[in-house]
C-alpha cells in the first residue's frame, strides 16, 4: 500500500536529503511495518555518530528503542524538513507522528478500525 501512495517519490526525496547530509543520514528501504492504513511511513532511527547500521540490519521491523521515531502518511515535500529536525537534534517532528496520525483518525472510521486491530496482534 504504501508505494501504491507514494513511497518510492518519498524514498527518492529522502535520498536527495541524506545526500546533502556529509554522510550523517543513510536511507533505507523497509519493507511492510504493519501500518498500511497509515502509510507510507518513515522510521527514523538516531545513532552515535560512526555507529550507522549496515544495510540490511533490522530494517524491516520497528524496535520501539529510544531513539527511534515512526512518522506515517508522509508527504515526499516533507522529508527534507523530517531529515533536518533529526540532524539538528529538533525532532521529531510532533504533528506528524504516528501518534498524532492515529489520534486525529475519526474513531468511527475503517481506517482507525485497522489501526486499532494492527495495535492489538502486535500487542499478542
Ligand atoms: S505496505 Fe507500508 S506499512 Fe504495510
């Protein structure tokens, strides 16, 4: 669902941002996170300088560690300003968290009715 929303413009915004980064940002791929309804969506994962995961590590899970941030219904004009609050130590960005995504969803709607179904497996 979500390259059916955009997620390969969003990827490529995303790596014209980490370009002009001097290597502080890498962009990786993930794959499904459960958050269809919701996506696309970005994971922002902070670490120490120097200490940048390889490719392929823990890419297509959320590990819900400090440091990481879940941003979903991603616009691809967005990710500049996403990529820029992390590498200046101002994120996240609150207003487009997963949180804030799930919490402005009309509770009576399919979408937040999947959401909620979502949250309870991964709660199993
Ligand atoms: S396809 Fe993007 S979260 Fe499932």
């Amino acid at each position: 669902m979500c390259t059916a929303n955009g997620s390969d413009q969003l990827a490529a915004r995303a790596r014209d941002a980490a370009a002009l980064s001097a290597g502080r940002c890498r962009v990786l791929r993930g794959g499904c996170y459960g958050l269809c309804e919701l996506g696309p969506n970005v994971v922002v994962r902070e670490h120490e300088q120097g200490e940048l995961p390889d490719e392929n590590a823990d890419r297509l899970s959320l590990t819900n560690a400090p440091g990481e941030a879940v941003y979903c219904v991603v616009a691809p004009a967005q990710v500049a300003t996403l990529v820029a609050a992390h590498l200046d130590g101002t994120g996240p960005v609150q207003g487009w968290t997963r949180a804030a995504r799930e919490a402005a969803l009309p509770a009576a709607s399919p979408t937040a009715a999947r959401v909620r179904a979502v949250r309870r497996r991964r709660q199993r």
